[in-house]
C-alpha cells in the first residue's frame, strides 16, 4: 500500500507539475494579451469604436468595478443622449459585462455625486470616472477615492487634488482659441465696422473649465489671458471691449439677463463672444426682442447643440466648437481598463498637463486632450451631422429646408 501511494504519489506529482506548466504558460499569454495595444493613443478613436475591442486581453487581466458618474441631465442633454450610451458601448467593446460597470448621474447635486462614488467603492470600484458639478465636490471625491486606495479620472473637467487622478477631455484653451478665431472671421464676413464687444463667460465660478475657455478666446481676440477682461481694452484690429462678465453656474438665464442690461446701457454693443451656445442663444433672444436682424451681430458657443446649429444656419450665430462624445467616451474607458489592470496609461493617451487656473489651488494633472472642431455652415454636413450629433430632420425643421439646403444638408 506504501508503495502504491507512492507511486501514485509520483504520478500525482508528475500531474500537478504539467498543470502548473500549463497554468504558467496560461499565465504567460495572459500578461502577453494584458500589455496596452502598440500606437494606442488619442488619435486611436474612431466613430466605429474599433480600438475598443484590443482593450479585451487587458480588461480579462483587471478586476473590479469601473464607477462612472454624469454631473446633470439640465445644463447639458448630452450627457443622457450622448455620454452615457456612448459610454456603455466602449465599456462592452472592451470586453465588460454589464455587472462591471455602473453609470450614474448625480442629476446636478454635489451630494448625491458624492454620495454615488462613495457606493461605488463600496462595491468594489478599482476606478472612479467622474465629472465633478464643481471643484468643491471634485476634490471631495478624490480625497475618499484617495484614502481607498481608488484610481481616478476626472471626466471633461478637472480635478486639481490628490494623486493617482488623470483628466479626460478636449484641450479646453484650444476650445476657446477657436472660439475666438470663429468670432474674428466672423466679425470680417459679417462686415462689422468697428466692433464694440461684449464677451459673455461661462461659470467661471464653479468651473476651471470655464477659465481656460476664457483664456483661448481672449487670448485670440486681444492677446492675453486675462479673465475677465477689462472694459475699454482694444486690439490691433480695430476692436474696442465694452464688457466682460460672467454667467454664474452657468445659467442661461442669468446671462440672457446680464446682456439685456448691458446691451441697454450699451447700444452701441454690435459683436457678441459667449462661452457656449445655451448663452449664445439667450443674447440672441434678447437681439431678437429689441430687432436686430439675422447676420448683423455675431454670437459664438460651443457645444454643437441642436439650438446652436438652428442658430448657426439662419445666420444669428458664427458657429459653434464641436466635441464629439464617442471620441471622449472611449478615451476614458480605455484609460479606466488600462488603471484597472495594474497598468499606467502610455505617453500616447497621457499626452498633455492640465494645471489649476491662476489663482485657483491645486495641483498638475497628467491629461489626455482629445481635439475639437471649430463648425459653421461649411461643414456641419460633414461634422455633427454625420456623426448624427444633431438630428438632421429635427434640425432642418428648426431651421428651415432653404436654410439646410444652402449648407448642402439635405
């Protein structure tokens, strides 16, 4: 019997040593299949989310939930129209099961977006994609991730505290860089003589983002970064500022009310910057009320909403900076499975900085800046309509069939 054990013991042996061979060659061809894909980079994504699908070998190596939380569905409906299926589809191309990820939006309250990525590493989150409603509950967030030991990403506005945060957006000066150029060509093909300007900011109040569009368009426009601007500066072109205030929180209302009293006090007011398109149209409803015609008064945004390119095409707005959503909703995903296998994201993701505005507290962040487009008439067609951004029935209805047709939507 001592010697059959033994034997068998030695065939056992044998057996146990060919499948921990088998098992570290299995091993082996995991962490192969787990490295980042070679040239994946911010210029990787695609409409087609073909990229996703090389992120697989990487995803079966991490563990854990992904924690996504949206800030509202009122300042923006691209976060339930666009981020969050977008978002969906780029974690299931990559590999996920519908258990590994969880989508929540915090419907435009600090406290439940705090309370959300608080459940959501009480789940098991290993990263945290998030987008903070303000810098207050941003670094909120990044402190409890950070003291659970939870990666982070700060999802199209940034997060100036803690460590192990990266930032997924567009490169936000370079969103009001073309801003600013798109009001300037503007400003020549409209045919405004001596432009006395108005600029309308964004909510530079709870939102960095918000400063650094200020900086791309002022920057353009009369050659410094200074937010707000100061009432008489000019530029070499022949422009005079009348004023520079700031929308707070964003709120349209609010702005439409700041340009009615300006352009009151103001008449002589005959060009408009505004840091998106919902208070690009609230200046243009108040133009509209006092009767000033189409292509008379040039507007700005960004955004690429329904309402701005209504605008755009019946001639009230220059245009507006399109980001397209799928392009930051991979971008994020891939970044959130690549942290989430152990992993640091390649130089080729991490392809910018961003840094606290001035005056602002806080710390550089390595960033991925994706690259936005200036649109207008010329090439929505090939831009937000294509991409089915903006639905073209509901568009040309808004705006008019003559008005689609002359930008060659049809």
């Amino acid at each position: 019997m001592r010697k059959l054990r033994s034997s068998t013991a030695i065939v056992f042996a044998g057996a146990m040593a060919i499948i921990v061979a088998a098992c570290g060659n299995s091993t082996s061809t995991s962490t192969t299949s787990a490295t980042v894909p070679a040239g994946l980079g911010v210029t990787s994504f695609d409409s087609s989310f073909t990229v996703m699908s090389q992120l697989k070998g990487l995803h079966d190596a991490g563990s854990g939930l992904v924690g996504v939380i949206l800030p509202d569905t009122t300042s923006s409906t691209r976060y339930t129209a666009f981020d969050q299926p977008y978002l969906t589809k780029a974690f299931t191309a990559a590999g996920y099961s519908s258990s590994q990820f969880k989508i929540d939006n915090a419907n435009g309250n600090e406290a439940t977006e705090l309370a959300d990525a608080q459940a959501d590493i009480t789940a098991g989150a290993k990263v945290l994609v998030f987008d903070p409603l303000s810098s207050t509950v941003g670094a909120q967030i990044q402190q409890y991730a950070q003291s659970h030991g939870v990666k982070t990403i700060s999802y199209d506005r940034a997060t100036f505290t803690g460590t192990n945060v990266y930032y997924v957006s567009f490169d936000n000066v370079q969103v009001g860089t073309l801003i600013g150029k798109g009001f300037m060509d503007c400003v020549t093909a409209w045919g405004v003589s001596s432009p006395k300007v108005f600029e309308l900011d964004g909510g530079e109040d709870i939102d960095p983002n918000a400063v650094s569009f200020a900086q791309g368009y002022n920057k353009a426009i009369w050659g410094d970064t200074t937010t707000p601007e100061q009432a008489g500066k000019t530029n070499s072109a022949g422009y005079t500022l009348i004023g520079d205030q700031v929308a707070p929180g964003w709120v349209n209302t609010a702005g439409g009310n700041i340009f009615q009293q300006q352009f009151t006090a103001h008449p002589t007011i005959n060009a408009t910057v505004e840091a998106n398109d919902g208070l690009g149209n609230a200046v243009i409803a108040v133009l509209k009320t006092k009767g000033v015609p189409a292509k008379k008064i040039p507007t700005t945004g960004q955004d690429a909403t329904l309402q701005g390119m209504v605008n755009v095409l019946q001639n009230y707005q220059c245009g507006s900076v399109y980001k397209a959503v799928y392009l930051e909703a991979q971008d994020a995903v891939a970044i959130a499975t690549i942290l989430r296998a152990g992993q640091t994201p390649p130089s080729s993701l991490l392809n910018g900085t961003t840094s606290p505005p001035s005056g602002v507290s806080g710390s550089q962040q390595p960033a991925s800046l994706l690259t936005p487009v200036w649109v207008n008439a010329s090439n929505m067609k090939d831009t937000v309509i294509k991409d089915q951004f903006v639905d073209k029935t509901a568009l040309c209805s808004a705006a008019g069939a003559t008005a689609c047709s002359a930008a060659g939507i049809s």
